[in-house]
C-alpha cells in the first residue's frame, strides 16, 4: 500500500501523534477495538488525514490549468466537509481535535498535472484507509454509518484520479485493506 | 512540517479475528501498520452472534450473485468483458474475503440467501433484458449497497471489510458509469 505517508517528514510532533500515540511507540487506539476509546483515536486518525487532504488539494489545484480544476473544488468541499464533522463529532464527546499542520510534506514532487492527479488518488487513498480503519475501531452504528459514506466518497474519486494519471487498475478490491 | 496524510494501514487479514498491533513508525510519520492476529481471549470487536453469522451468509449470497452477474454480462458483451476484466478479478477476490471472514458459514447457506434484489442473476437478464453494462452496473450499486449497509450490523475486522468493499464496488460502478 503506497499512499502520502512514505513521503518525507519532519521530526516534528503533532497534533495527529499527540493523538495516536505515534510519537511514542504506542499503538493508534489503544484502548479495545470496538471501544470509545479506540473510535475516539481512529477518528483524530481520519481527522488527521483529512486535514492533509484539504491542504493537499490546494498543491492539486495549483498544478492543474484553470479548466481542470472543477473535480478538485468538490473534492476539497468534500474533505472540508468530512474534516468539519469530525471536528465537532470529536468536540462533542470532550475530545481535543487533532489540529492541521502548518505545511505538509509532498510524497514527491508535483510538476504536472498527472503528477497532480497521482497526489490526488495518493490523498485519497490515505482517507480511504483512516475511514476503513474508522470502520475497524467504531464503537457507535452512527460513527461506521459515517465512515462507510466517507469511505465510499474517497474512492469514487480515487478511481477518477488513478484515470487521470494512468495509474492501473483504476479501481481496487478492498481500498483501504490492500 | 508533518507527513502528506496520516495514515493508518488498517488489518491485513479481515478473516482473522482477535488482534495483535504492531506499530511502524517512519521517522515521525503517523504511519500505522496493523497486522491482525489470532489472539483468542476476551469477548471483543470481532466476536459475532448467530444473526450476525447468517447475516454474513447474506453476504456471501450477495457477493456470489455479482460474480455470477458479471460472468453473464461479459459472456453477453465481449466488449463488457475485454473492458472490465479487472472487475471480475476483483469481485472474486472480494469473494474469497468474504469467505474467510465468515469460515462456518457453508456454501449452501450462502447461496440459499436472497441477493439485494431478491433475484437471480439469470431473472435480472431475462427481465432486464437489453443492456448488459447497465444491468451489471445496476447489480454492483445494489451490491455495494447491500454490503454498505451490512457493515452498519458488524464491528471490528468485518465491518471493515464490508465497508471496504462497499467502497471498492463503489468504484467499480463508477467505472462502468
């Protein structure tokens, strides 16, 4: 599985590990699969990558000309939507949203448009993921409810990408698992 | 300056249940490996009552059916067939999943069940009749549907599983839209 997260990083703690646990070797949900506080974790995990898609858009849409860019406004809509209700899912039940950064590291560098829609399949590759391991972790019906149309979204638009940059198969099997 | 995308690498084997985490850290990169183990033990995510095992016997019935669907249309339209190839790839790996996730259900359970339109794929070709790529595309949506919202009825390595191929077929109707 390739995907956002073996592009370079920084050493730098953030938000997302303070969260998961990363930065100290402890595992993402670390309470019981199934358990608040296991979802409580996996859903700072989808925040985490959904403030990376928002940011990653805007690389996405600098590289393409004027005219393509129409299928990443609805994307960027879509995470901005997603990375909100998450926001306020994780408020709700007393839980300190993990924050976006203030930059992101590029997986590689984007020179073109189908390096752009590389990085855009890439992105939501990640987002597919953090909404099936949602799926993994969720204690509560409404919270798979929510990752399952988040999930679906993710790679509907991830088969639109992988076409826009040649990349094959243009559709996956278990997104997410694989 | 943090990673592209946190991204948590989800269980590698829906099929087993009980689990072991293993963290993969890349440098500071939120990056999480999961590998799914048996571990056996206390009650957890992944245990599943009787109407959850017939319940994903349903599943497996559903899943069979887009197999067998999609072995109709292609037969019907060698075009179909050259052009979505990839998808019958897919259907059958989704299958073979789904059987591991659900080892005690039998063949014959499975296929007793009813499909997301209550059919068969031969009843669908007959009364549909005329388009096979519309009528496959209408059988993956009703699939994806199906499996969506079995997934709502599951935790832990299943409902994953269902709703990851929930969202692969739902690619896959993108495909032949």
């Amino acid at each position: 599985m390739t995907g956002p997260a073996s592009g370079p990083t920084s050493g730098s703690t953030s938000g997302s590990e303070r969260s998961s646990g990363a930065a100290t070797g402890t595992p993402t949900g670390t309470g019981e699969p199934g358990s608040t506080r296991a979802e409580t974790a996996a859903l700072q995990d989808a925040l985490a990558a959904e403030h990376a898609a928002v940011w990653g858009y805007g690389t996405v849409g600098a590289a393409l000309a004027a005219g393509e860019r129409a299928p990443v406004g609805v994307a960027a809509e879509a995470h901005r939507d997603l990375r909100d209700r998450l926001a306020a899912l994780l408020t709700d039940r007393g839980a300190d949203p993990v924050p976006t950064e203030a930059a992101y590291a590029l997986p590689f560098p984007v020179l073109s448009a189908v390096d752009a829609a590389r990085l855009a399949a890439q992105l939501e590759d990640g987002t597919t993921a953090a909404w099936v391991w949602v799926l993994d972790q969720a204690a509560q019906r409404a919270v798979r409810e929510l990752a399952v149309g988040a999930a679906a979204g993710a790679e509907v638009r991830a088969v639109a990408w992988r076409q826009r940059a040649g990349v094959t198969p243009v559709t996956a099997a278990t997104p997410g698992l694989d | 300056m943090g990673a592209m995308s946190t991204r948590p690498a989800p269980p590698r084997a829906a099929g087993t249940f009980g689990r072991r985490t293993l963290l993969l850290v890349a440098g500071a990169t939120p990056l999480l490996g999961v590998l799914a183990a048996c571990t056996g033990g206390a009650p957890d995510a992944d245990s599943v009552t009787p109407a959850q095992v017939d319940r994903l016997a349903g599943q497996l019935g559903v899943q069979e059916e887009l197999v067998a669907a999609g072995a109709l249309a292609f037969a019907a339209s060698p075009e179909l067939a050259a052009a979505a190839a990839t998808l019958a790839e897919q259907w059958q790996q989704q299958l073979d999943r789904l059987r591991r996730a659900a080892p005690s259900v039998t063949a014959s359970a499975a296929s007793s069940s009813t499909g997301p339109a209550g059919s068969t794929p031969a009843e669908d070709t007959s009364a549909q009749g005329g388009d096979p790529r519309a009528d496959l595309r209408a059988r993956v949506a009703a699939t994806a549907e199906s499996h969506a919202a079995a997934c709502l009825d599951f935790t832990g390595a299943r409902a994953a599983l269902l709703g990851s191929i929930a969202a692969g077929l739902r690619g896959h109707d993108a495909v032949l839209a």
